[in-house]
C-alpha cells in the first residue's frame, strides 16, 4: 500500500505546488474532505479556503486557494485554482487591509455596494490569512 499521494496545485499562470504528501485536506462545497493514498476516485468543486498537506518529513503546509476544482484519480490529486498562493507569497498587510475594506462593504449594505463581491473579497482575505497563521503555527 502506498504511504504517499501525488498532488499537484495548478493555477493558469503556473504549477504552483507538485509533492507527495501523506494526507491532503480541502474544503470542497459542501465540506471538508481528507484524502490519503489510494484513495477512491473523486471530483469535487472547492470553496475558498487554505489548502492543508501532511508529509512525512516536514511540517503541514497550507496553500491558499479561491475555488476551483479538484481531482483524485490513481493516488494523485490535481486542484485546478484560479488563484493559489503559497504562505510566503502573500502579503498579510495587504490581506488584513482587504478583509476590513470587504467587512466595511458589507456592513453598509447600501444599494450601490456589490453584496457577492464583497463575499468572496472577505471569503479570499480570510484564506490568505489562515494560511498564514496555520503555515506559523506548523512551523513552531
């Protein structure tokens, strides 16, 4: 029996993560889903979320993702994002600054606000920053 899965983070720019992992988790749609070798075949549609890995060797990884899809198939996970951002990559400032633009958005409610936009604006800030603070905690 295999110890390891294949996965592999793709987003139109560029393959943003390819490991063998232990135990992959993401939150799909309707919740979260753990995968581990061998497991059965799957397709799912993500939520916007952090991305966590287990490895053998190494602390837990959390990537973060805004939606997409992902596939398991033959002891491989593909996740097809159209954003993904590794921990080092993102800017805390900057998303702690988003999350508090889309929380003021959203607490006006005024008719000129875009109410789902401001949603997955406080959905994406709220991934990048868990991610973060998961990747620092893993790291202790």
């Amino acid at each position: 029996m295999d110890k390891t899965i294949r996965v592999e983070i793709i987003t139109p720019d560029r393959l943003l993560l390819s490991a063998e992992a232990t135990m992959v988790v993401a939150r799909a749609i309707d919740g979260d889903i753990g995968i581990l070798p061998n497991h059965a075949p799957l397709i799912t549609s993500l939520a916007i979320w952090p991305v966590k890995m287990k490895f053998a060797n190494a602390p837990d990884s959390y990537i973060a993702v805004c939606g997409g899809f992902m596939e398991v198939k033959d002891n491989k996970i593909t996740i097809l994002t159209p954003v993904g951002e590794m921990p080092s990559e993102i800017d805390v400032k900057r998303a702690e600054s988003a999350k508090e633009r889309a929380e003021a958005r959203l607490r006006k409610r005024s008719p000129s606000i875009d109410v789902a936009r401001a949603e997955v604006a406080l959905k994406r800030a709220l991934a990048r920053l868990k991610a973060v603070a998961m990747t620092k905690l893993h790291l202790k």
